[in-house]
C-alpha cells in the first residue's frame, strides 16, 4: 500500500526509514533521497512513526 503517491513510498519503505532511525516524516524522505511534494502523507507517516516508537517503546519494557 503506498503511504506517499508523490513519491511512490510504500508502507515497508516507511517502516525500513523508520527503524533506519527516522523521527521525522522528512527523515523518511531524506532516507529515501526524496521530499515531501504536496505533503498530504505527513499526518500518516508521523502516525507510523508514533506506531513504531510505541511498539519499540513496549518492546523494551
Ligand atoms: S503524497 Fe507524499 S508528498 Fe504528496
């Protein structure tokens, strides 16, 4: 499923970005040498990030 049309990201290439240490939606895309266009995915990669840090964060407990 593609999370960025502009950019042609799908969720695993968001996810690889994101346990690459990507905090940010535009460390998602400087991990993927892209950026943001008309930026409507913003909201749904900082959700993934949030998902990402939550699962990391009860992995550790
Ligand atoms: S959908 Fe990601 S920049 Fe447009």
């Amino acid at each position: 499923m593609y999370v960025c049309n502009c950019n042609g990201l799908r969720q695993r290439d968001a996810l690889t970005a994101i346990q690459a240490g990507a905090n940010r939606p535009a460390e998602v895309f400087r991990h993927h040498r892209c950026q943001a266009q008309c930026a409507k995915c913003v909201c749904d990669l900082r959700k993934m990030i949030d998902q990402a840090r939550n699962a990391m964060r009860y992995a550790a407990e």
